[in-house]
C-alpha cells in the first residue's frame, strides 16, 4: 500500500469528524473567495464606468450623489442646473469635452438618459441594431434594458416619471425605439439615450419645470431658461484637475466632483463591511486548522502502534511524517476545492438572490490574482496542523509503543 491509499485509508477511519473539518474549511475558503470575486469586480466596473470622465458637474448637495447620478447611474441627482451655465464650461479652455445629461424618468426601471451622441462615443459602445437617435422621441436601448423590455426597433413606449417602478407614465409622449446597442459591459448597457431635446419636449408637455420648458420656443428667452441635470467632463491639460474644480465650486452656482476621488471614498466605506468579512473568512479556516490538528493528534495516539508496527516492518522516519502530511494536505486540498467551486458558483448565479448585482455575475468566469494567496492559505493552514503530530510521530519509541500492545 503506497502514501496515498494509506493517507486515504486512515482519513475514511473518522468520516464524521473528517467530513466535518472538510466543510468547515470548504466555507472559510469559499466565503474569502467569494468576497474576493464580488470585491474586486465591483472596483473594475467603478473604474471601467469612470474611465475618461474627469469631472462631474451639477447641482449643489452631496458630490457623491453627484457621481453616483451622472456616473453610475444609481441614485437621483441633487438637481438640475441652466444649460447655459453648462454651455459657458464649452469655452473654457480647460475644458476639452462637455457632454450634458438630463434625467428624470425611466422604463421598466431602466433609466431614460437625455444626451448627445459623444456619451455613446464615450463608452466605445457599438450598435447592434438600427441607428442613433436623429430626432426628437427617438431612443436606443441598451442590450440589458432591450432584453429585459423586449423592445426592437420600430416598438413605441411612454417613459415613467422618476426610477422606481410605478410612477406616472407619459402617455402623450411616446418614444420610439429607432436602435438597440450592443453589450458594453458598462453602465450603458442599462440605460434608455435619446436626445436632450426629447427629454425637455416630454416635461413640457407636462408642464414640469423639472427640466424646463416650452420645447417649441426656440428664441433666446426660452433657450435661457433650458435645463439639464449635470454634465460630464474631459480635461484639456491635467492643470485642469488643480484649477478647474475649484473655480466651478467657487465661483458658480454649480458643483463640481471627480469621480476618481468620490469612488475611492465609497470603496473605502465599503471596504470596512468587507474586511469584517474576510475576518470572519479567516476565522473559520483558523477554526478548520485547529480541528485538523485535533483531529491529527486524536488519530496519533489510536495509531501509534500501527505506526510502530510500520517502523518495524521498515518504514523510515520520513515515510510515518510523510502518512500524517499527507493526509492533511489532501483534506485540506479537499476542502480548497470545494470552497473555491462554491465561491464562483455563488458568483456566478448572483443575480438569482440578487437581481441589483447581476451584473457581478461575470466575476465567476475570472481568475483573480488573490484567488493564489486563498490557495496558500488553506494548503498552510493544513501543513501547520500537522506539525507537532508530525514531530510526535517522528519522535515515536517503537520499542515502548510495542511493549504497551
């Protein structure tokens, strides 16, 4: 009988204790990892989504909520802003892009984004069916919200006033679906674009001041008096980052807020629930190792005299240690794998018991770099449980154990 199958036999001697410790490192293991996975794809979206946006402009409040509303699309804006002021940060020669958003409504709790094709652009997003909004009511869906919907191109709908699922609906004002875009793999996969002037033309009819007007007036009173909700920003020279914010913060009624800065502020509150969770990960493969150990030092003394008997019949020193580390490396081996395969089928079935974060569920396809140190940590963890069993087996008196039977 080979290391292996002896290794294997004396682990099937305690099935319920081994089955035990097994489990017990199979959900440390998977917790950490699956903590890992969601983690680090949250902050490569947050980083894709906000690559090449330097600058958020808006309302006063919170620049957070700022760049949460115009970046990511998942809270409300703090307000809307003049178009004017927004077109006066075109001139500036700091400033090398402006590209003005107006938000407000949704379908089928997607949101319905008022913009210019340079958002399109901005994403690198391609279209996958028809083209380009070109006049006022025409809209292009995402490929999220055209699935989920079931709209095609030439299908009309209303838009609803604000995100959540129930508020009035635009009836007089229907959209009609001209385009449908491909996966992005970004925010705009979940969003409703059509033109600024649709958006103002829907609220108008309304009589909403929310995004302002009288969309058939066109002279320079009625121009003044547009609105949007903020607007995204390129920098021209990174000198801008220096100046540019604080003069808008300063010296206009707007608000300026750069999504690098605020995104790194919401990892970092996020990242104090995550660590708690890694702790409570680590834990349990402490917890696990400690049972292996139990467990090993348990089994010595039953096996001492098997142990003896294998020195008699010439198993070297090394081969008795090999027996115990072997063992222990293979649950734990056991219990890493099991671990590592739940943490990615969690991830990758997220959107069942978490319909917000679906679009996490492309964390279970990846690899992360992390996901190495997990490996070392268990397989370490089953080397140190087995150290002092180990020393006790090498040390063994042969002769005394025999004497004892």
């Amino acid at each position: 009988m080979n290391l292996l199958q002896l290794a294997f036999a004396y682990a099937r001697r305690r099935p319920l204790a081994t089955l035990l410790n097994v489990l017990l490192l199979a959900v440390g293991v998977g917790t950490i990892t699956l903590v890992i996975l969601l983690t680090r794809e949250i902050e490569t979206r947050l980083e894709r989504e906000a690559a090449g946006i330097d600058l958020v402009v808006g309302a006063k409040g919170s620049p957070l909520q700022l760049v949460l509303a115009g970046v990511y699309h998942a809270d409300v804006p703090p307000g809307n802003v003049p178009l004017a002021a927004i077109e006066d940060l075109r001139g500036n020669p700091l400033v090398r892009e402006v590209i003005p958003l107006a938000l407000g409504d949704s379908f089928g709790g997607f949101r319905i984004v008022g913009t210019e094709p340079a958002f399109v652009a901005r994403y690198g997003a391609k279209l996958a069916q028809g083209a380009l909004w070109g006049a006022p009511m025409d809209a292009v869906l995402g490929s999220d919200a055209a699935r989920a919907t079931g709209m095609e191109v030439g299908a009309t709908f209303a838009g609803s006033h604000g995100l959540a699922a129930g508020g009035g609906e635009h009836d007089a004002m229907r959209y009609r679906v001209v385009g449908v875009l491909a996966p992005a793999g970004t925010v705009i996969d979940r969003l409703v674009l059509t033109g600024i002037d649709s958006v103002w033309a829907v609220h108008a009819a309304h009589q909403e001041p929310a995004v302002n007007g009288d969309s058939g007036d066109h002279d320079g009173d009625a121009h003044a008096r547009r609105e949007v909700t903020l607007a995204l920003i390129r920098y021209a020279t990174p000198l801008a980052a220096v100046s540019l914010p604080r003069a808008i913060n300063a010296h206009t009624a707007l608000q300026a807020a750069s999504p690098a800065y605020e995104s790194a502020r919401l990892l970092t509150v996020f990242g104090v629930g995550t660590d708690v969770v890694r702790g409570f990960a680590l834990l349990l493969i402490a917890a696990s190792a400690l049972g292996f150990f139990v467990a090993l030092t348990q089994a010595l003394d039953e096996r001492r005299y098997d142990l003896a008997v294998m020195r008699v019949l010439g198993a070297t020193r090394r081969r008795v240690v090999g027996v115990l580390l072997l063992e222990s490396m293979l649950l734990a081996a056991l219990g890493l794998i099991l671990g590592l395969v739940a943490a990615h089928a969690l991830a990758a079935t997220v959107a069942t018991w978490m319909p917000a974060a679906a679009p996490l569920a492309s964390a279970a396809r990846t690899w992360r770099t992390e996901e190495w140190g997990v490996v070392a940590l268990a397989l370490g963890a089953g080397i140190l449980a087995t150290l002092l069993p180990a020393w006790r087996a090498y040390r063994l008196d042969v002769a005394a154990t025999l004497a004892d039977g």
